[in-house]
C-alpha cells in the first residue's frame, strides 16, 4: 500500500505580487518535494499583511501533512512572518534565547553592533523549534507542521536542506515521459482512453509550443512502477502509431 | 483620490506542483498589471481537481475585482478549468456555437480532422464571452470577473494582451528604488522610522546575497508622485548616511 504524505507553500511578498521579484523557490520547493516523496498539493503567494498570512497558514495547516513558508523573516520592519505565525498558531511571539545569544555571539565576531533591528531576527514562536542557517546565521523556525523559511533563495535552498532529512516522507510519485510529435488534438481522444484503463495512473498532457508548431509532453505518473511501465508503453505505442504517415 | 483595482490569479496544473514545468505566466501577470494600475494582491496554483478549481475561483471570485487564471483549457482529458469554472458559477458548460465553428473552420482549413478531442476547446460555460487566441484559435473565455486563459506562455501573454484594454484600471502603484550597500541590520531602524513617518507609502526592504555578502534594494510605493519622491529622498539620504565610513 502506498502512503501518501502531503504539503503545501506559502510565499510571503509583496515584491513578487508587484512583479519586482521574480520566485525562484517553488519550483524549487516543488522538485525537492516530488524528489522524496512528499506531494506538493497547494501554493499561496499573499501580502505582507498579517491577516492574509494567519489565514493561509490556518487554512493549509490543518489540510496537509507540512507547511512551508518562504519571505519575511529579516530585521525590517516589513518581516512580519514570525509574528504572523505566532499568531496563527495563538501563541506569543518573543525573542529567543538561543537564536538571540547566536545571533549576539556572530555580530560581535564580525564587530558589527547587534542593533534592535538584527535582535528582531531573534523573535519567534513561543516552542518553535530552529532551522539551521548555514548562511547568514539568522536561523528559521518549525511550529507544529509549518516550518519557515528564509526567502533570498540560496538561504532558503540551504534551510529546506536541513528540514527535508527530519520530515516523514511517502511513497514516491515515479514519472516516465513520452515526447509526443503531434498535437494534443490529436491525441487527446485515444490518451483519455488510455487515462480510463488506467486509474492508478494519473496521464498529463502538456502543450509545447514552438516555431509555429505545436508539440505536446506525455507524462506518465503512478506510485507502482508496473503500474506505470504498463501505461508508459501504451501511451507510446499509441503516439507511435498516430505518428505513421498514414494515420496523419 | 486613489482608485484601487484588485486581482487574483490561479495558476491550475499538477505539471507545476511536480515542478516538471516552471511557470513562467506569474511574474508576467504581474508585471502587467502592475503596470496598467491593478494590484494582485494573491497567487494560488492548484492541482488538476475539480473541487480545488471550484473552490479557489469562488474564494478569490468574490474578493477581487478580478480573477485571471491559467492553465487546462485545451483539448486532453486532463483539461478540466471551462467545466471547473462552470460548476464555480453554477451554469452548464456546453459547446460555444461560435467557437465551434471557429475551430471548426480552423481545422478544415488545414486539412486536419475536427476530432472529438478538439470539439472539447468549444466547450465553456454558457454565458461567457470570448478571449481571442491569436497564436493557435481556441479561445479562452470570461465570465463574470473571472479571466480564463491558457497556460502555454505564448498564448497566455497574447490573450492577455486582449483582456488587458477591457478592465477597468485604478490609480497606478508607483514604485521608486534605491540600491544600498548595507545589509538589512544595519539599516532596519532607521527605514522602520521612515516607514512610520510615511504612512501613505509602503516601503519594502529586500535582502539580496551575492558572493558571501549582503546587499539591499530598498522600494518606495506610493500612489501619489510627491508622496513617493519625498519618502524615497529620505531613504536615500538615510542609506548615504550610513555608508559614509565612519557611520559604519
């Protein structure tokens, strides 16, 4: 029997809702998910307003096995996603004593003044746990499911590789693909037949379209990898021969 | 006065979810509305399944001037979103005489069969009006406040070209930047203090790490011009003060 452990992300940022900055962390977040078996069921990119953040994470906290969050965790005065995670969970936000005395301890080796400002990386979820942070120190955190990270990608890339090993993961989802010459007009009747006769198989059909052409990607998914070899060699035979000259 | 247009997309594919495929439609949304005066204020992307379309259109449908989605309207049985959209407002979804006989005039055209699987781009729910789709004929459609336009970038970004004169805009968000040397610490007192003293902008502060060592893009935001010069000048005054090598 297959286990199925599921996850959702929610990102945190004005500045990708203004299009200022472009998210290089989901398909990331999305490729180290599917990689150790954890479906990705669900993304959010909200505001940086503590009402929009509280209610995404209370709507997708009770809904999927993990939550992870990415932006706002800095010394400005726009980081709000500590005290917005306090708050959805009901408990206090405060400085911690671990995190504050890393961070006190880092500043002073690097001779920099350890100002309100950088003390508010310290602040966090009253029974929160830490996310290392290899990078710049200032570490994220774990509450309950959610865990919260940084959102410059390389800190949040270096964060998530510390989170991953700790998680339970599933039955991984396998995937073949099958390169498809012709349109999805074309194939779309005989490839929701296949899709039928299949149904612990999930068959997707993704358009390409390039210098005036269209092609299309057949993607096989499944859990048994029977289950998916035997679909996988239908959906060829099947673009193999639509493709013959004759056919066409 | 300020007049604010809101807006939501859902991004619908379970290629986006596995990370198989990068989307590439969010910060192009975004940068467009940004720059015709509507503010997107939210983001989700959803899996190929009925009841999770239905309910992120009727969540976002009613809180937004408008929703954009994309994704799942061509011809595979995995292209849910007309009949989804559909059951989200409580019409049938049937075939569009006029689109039919677009796509059927298409085809016939080309030579090419107009299969039971093409007939399917026909279909939207009863109602809805046409987005014409200049790259390969079938169209997207809008019904309501609810946009909905393919995923594949190039027929997205073209639709949109054709929606985009349609809406109604709002005042546009203007947006000033100025680069600073420092790190966040450093400087998030002082911008907290800049930020409370102009309350009719919103400044966002964003970490940047490049070759071991952070930098940071400061964004003042504000609707009215003068509003937004006078609170970037002080950023950037604040940001001068800081770095001079004594401050420092």
């Amino acid at each position: 029997m297959s286990d199925v452990v599921t996850a959702a992300m929610i990102v945190i940022g004005d500045e990708i809702l203004s299009g200022r900055t472009k998210d290089k962390n989901i398909g990331h977040l999305a490729d180290m998910l599917t990689a150790v078996g954890i479906d990705l069921k669900e993304v959010r990119i909200v505001p940086d307003e503590e009402d929009e953040i509280v209610a995404a994470v209370n709507a997708l906290r009770s809904r999927y096995t993990y939550v992870f969050t990415t932006g706002g965790i800095g010394p400005t005065h726009d980081d709000i996603t500590a005290d917005s995670i306090a708050k959805a969970f009901g408990v206090p936000c405060d400085y911690d004593p671990a995190a504050y005395k890393l961070l006190q301890e880092t500043y002073s080796a690097r001779g920099l003044e350890f100002s309100e400002a950088r003390m508010r990386m310290a602040r966090m979820p009253v029974g929160a746990t830490h996310i290392d942070n290899p990078v710049s120190t200032a570490p994220g955190f774990t509450i309950g499911n959610v865990h919260v990270m940084a959102g410059v990608p390389s800190i949040f890339q270096a964060m998530l590789d510390n989170v991953l090993p700790t998680l339970k993961t599933g039955t991984k989802m396998l995937s073949a693909a099958v390169s498809c010459p012709l349109g999805e007009g074309t194939i779309g009747g005989p490839l929701g037949d296949i899709q039928k006769a299949h149904p612990d198989t999930i068959i997707g059909s993704y358009p390409k379209y390039a210098e005036g052409k269209f092609w299309t990607e057949l993607v096989v998914r499944a859990r048994d990898p029977q289950v998916l070899e035997t679909a996988r060699a239908e959906v060829q035979a099947m673009v193999e021969r639509l493709s013959t000259p004759v056919a066409r």
